[in-house]
C-alpha cells in the first residue's frame, strides 16, 4: 500500500498577500505545491490529498486535476468551522481556522494508509520525499511516527526574521522536544534568535521543522480527542491555534509514540514574504538547469 501525502493549503496567507499556494513559480507557471507532487509521484507516494477551504475548490480542481490525471490519485477534503462533526455543541466564535493539528483532521475519512503531511507553499526537495516515502513503508507504527528535520542554516529568509520549531533530538536520533522560536534570523556570518530583548546563537545545523510529518491513521482519534479539549480551553480565545506540533509534543511527553528526526541535507525554501518570490523563482530555475526538474513539469 503506498502512503498518502497530504497538502496543507487552506491558510490565508496574510503575510504574503495573496493565495500563495497557486503563485506561479517555474517557468511555465507551476506552483510550489506542483513540484511537491512531483517529486512526491517520483519518491513513491500513491495519492495526494489537498485540505483546503471548500470555496477554493474549484480554482483547485483547475488547476490540477487535468495535470495529475493519470499519474496519482487525488482527493480534496475542507477544512470548516463546524464543531459538531467532533461532538462539539456549543458555538465557539472564530475568524480563522483552528489550526494544522485540526486541519489534518479534515482527511480522517479518506486517508487509510500511512501519511504525511506538508505545507502547500514550502519547497522540501525530493530527497525527504524519498525519505518519508521509506519511513512510511517500512517504518511507520503506530507509535512509531516521523519529522524531517531541516538544517535551520537552510531555512532562512533574507528579508525578515522568521519562526522555525526547533527540535530538540536524543541520542537514538528521536525527538524530544520542538521549541517554537519565532525571531530566528541571520547576523553577519552568525545565526541568531531572539527572546526576551537577548539574542542566543544557533549552529547552522540545528534540525527544525518546517512542518514535514509522517503518521499512520491511528493518529486521528488521538488528535480528535486532543482538539476537543483544545477548543473548549480556548473558546475565549478566537487566536488560539491547535498545531501539528502540539500532538508531536502530547504523543512524546505521554511515551505513546516516538518520533524519528529524519535528517535531510536538502535547501530549503518558501515565500514568507513577497520579497522571497525572486529568490525562489532562481532557486528553481537553478534547479531546471541542474537537471533536477524538467522545463515543463507535467507534459
């Protein structure tokens, strides 16, 4: 059974400016999400499953089911704010949705088989496709899951400080915690975060993550039960967000599951700014010219 890869792309993208996630890209106008899938198709996986908001559905639909028709399985899920569906009767007041943790849970119904999750507008590279693909079908339990763990020297922008969660890992390579460090930048020849007004050095190759998961289903029911004590502790709190760390961190700290740190050595890159587009477009062009991607993605 090959395993499932699930796209995270119904964020709003407020930083940015726009809907980033179908940003054109490469040179034929591809987006960051097609160059997931297609190294995603070339690493292994069997399907792809896009959570987004159900008004974006159509827009999506266009864009990529006449592309990956033939060549994987696709499916869309929508991330919504109805409680009910999780045995929640009462009305919580929310502007934006509930976060990754949540979102993943909008594909309980559909993904039957080993998973991942990814961000829909992050560049990872095909070697921790590769990886995950291998964790997946030979090592994934159910309580034995995965991150792929970033070099933070690889994850930078020039244009502004960023958030990373920084992985604390232990000698058998596993994690033991991720502390959110949300003013991580480059200073001089230095990497530096901030806390506090004081500012900590980082080597260049403390592994982060930048939200590259591996579970089997059995994840659901424990995130399931985790968001609805996470929603009634903060219905007076319409900011409050339930992220994909938070199981990370519940499953570690309960010992009901380990998490291996995959390490990749791969370039990392995304568009938190609208000044990292440039940035990205000659990383990708670079790319093409290495012979790592075609000109044309999908002909």
């Amino acid at each position: 059974m090959k395993p499932t890869l699930l796209i995270l792309a119904a964020g709003m993208a407020s930083r940015y400016g726009s809907m980033k996630q179908i940003d054109g890209f490469g040179p034929n106008g591809e987006t960051i999400i097609d160059y997931s899938i297609y190294d995603a198709i070339k690493a292994g996986f069997g399907k792809v499953v896009f959570i987004i908001k159900e008004e974006f559905a159509e827009s999506f639909r266009k864009i990529f089911d006449p592309k990956l028709k033939g060549k994987i399985e696709v499916d869309y899920v929508f991330q919504n704010f109805d409680l009910k569906q999780f045995g929640i009767q009462e009305e919580i007041y929310r502007e934006k949705p509930w976060g990754t943790a949540h979102a993943i849970l909008s594909g309980r119904k559909v993904v039957k088989e080993p998973f991942c999750v990814i961000n829909a507008d992050d560049f990872y590279g095909y070697d921790a496709f590769k990886k995950m693909v291998d964790f997946l079908t030979e090592e994934a339990t159910d309580s034995n899951y995965a991150i792929i763990g970033y070099q933070i020297g690889k994850t930078l922008s020039d244009f502004g400080a960023v958030s990373r969660g920084v992985c604390k890992v232990d000698e058998n390579g596993n994690l033991e915690e991720i502390v959110e460090r949300t003013k991580i930048y480059k200073e001089n020849d230095a990497i530096v975060y901030e806390e506090n007004d004081k500012k900590y050095p980082l080597a260049f190759e403390t592994p982060v993550s930048m939200n590259f998961w591996g579970f089997t289903p059995a994840v659901f029911s424990i995130t399931e039960e985790m968001f609805r004590t996470f929603a009634m502790a903060n219905k007076e709190n319409p900011k409050a967000e339930f992220f994909i760390p938070l199981i990370g961190e519940n499953l570690v700290k309960s010992n009901t599951a380990t998490f291996q740190v995959v390490p990749t050595s791969n370039q990392w890159f995304g568009v938190t700014y609208k000044e990292d587009k440039p940035f990205v477009q000659a990383s990708i062009d670079q790319l093409i010219k290495d012979g790592v991607y075609p000109e044309k993605l999908w002909n």
